[in-house]
C-alpha cells in the first residue's frame, strides 16, 4: 500500500496524507491533469467519480460528482489556486449543489498537493486545512480518511496498470 502516513493535526485543522509510488513526478502529475484519469481513482471505491469539469489553471475550477452505491450523487469540486506541474496542486475543496456550485455553508478547505521525486519513484503528500475546527471533525466524521485511503489504493492500481 502507498500510503504511508497518515496525521490528523486539531491544533492547526489539518490532515496530511503522504503516499510513495514507483513512478515518476510527471506520471503521477497525469492523475491530476487529466480528467479521464482523476476520475479513475478521485474518490472512495464504492463511490465511483464522474469529472464534469476540469480547468486545472490557477482560477480554474474541476467539477465533479461521485455516484453512491444507491445511485445518490454527491457533487463537489476544486478552485485552482495555484499550479506548479508536476510539482505542485493548491486548490480550494469544497462540496457543491446539483449544479456543481460551491456550497459554503458546507466545510470547506484548501489542499496542497506536493509530489517530489525519491530514489524509488515519487513521493506525494495531501494536506488539507479547514478553517474551523467544527469543520475538520464534520468532514473527519464523514470518513475522509477511510475514503482518502480507498481512493489512494484506486490510484494505485492505476498506476500499476
């Protein structure tokens, strides 16, 4: 399993995720860049992703909704705030409404994605920031972690193939 760490951090709202992978920055870059690709992996396994939109600039937004298994939708999407490829991803997350609007009285974050090189392939690590603390626990509360973990074994198996 690529995931190697996983610190939940209260004091300062975060979750830090980090994961090695055996290939090279700019393949695990293509995850994030292309939209057939992200929606491969993005997401719990028993939540398959449909990307609607993806603008992967700073300003940019990546839209997409995940499928329940009872067919419920759960939309959400991404503010590109800043991109450094293959190197680095920092985007607002956030959930949204049926048209793919954010909805800000949901939590919301900011998540820095960096990816560097190491001698066995690449090295990601996840950060994500809530502004609250009440936010952070709802969205831990809703198994982002379990979900995160899910998603980052479907990356996997990706990349493998």
């Amino acid at each position: 399993m690529p995931l190697t760490d996983v610190t939940t951090d209260t004091d300062n709202r975060t979750l830090t995720m980090t994961c090695d992978f055996p290939v090279t920055p700019e393949r695990l870059w293509q995850v994030w860049a292309d939209p057939r690709q992200l929606e491969k992996w993005w997401g719990p396994e028993s939540h398959p992703a449909t990307v609607t939109e993806h603008d992967l600039r700073p300003g940019g937004l990546v839209k997409y909704h995940m499928t329940g298994p009872d067919g419920e939708i759960f939309p959400g999407g991404w503010e590109v705030i800043a991109v450094d490829a293959p190197h680095r991803l920092e985007a607002r997350d956030f959930f949204a409404d049926a048209d793919g609007n954010p909805v800000d009285t949901a939590p919301q974050s900011r998540m820095v994605i960096e990816i560097t090189a190491t001698e066995g392939g690449s090295r990601m690590v996840n950060t994500s920031t809530w502004e609250s603390a009440e936010d952070m626990q709802a969205v831990l509360d809703m198994g982002v972690v379990e979900g995160s973990s899910s998603a980052i074994g479907q990356l996997d198996a990706l990349l493998a193939a």
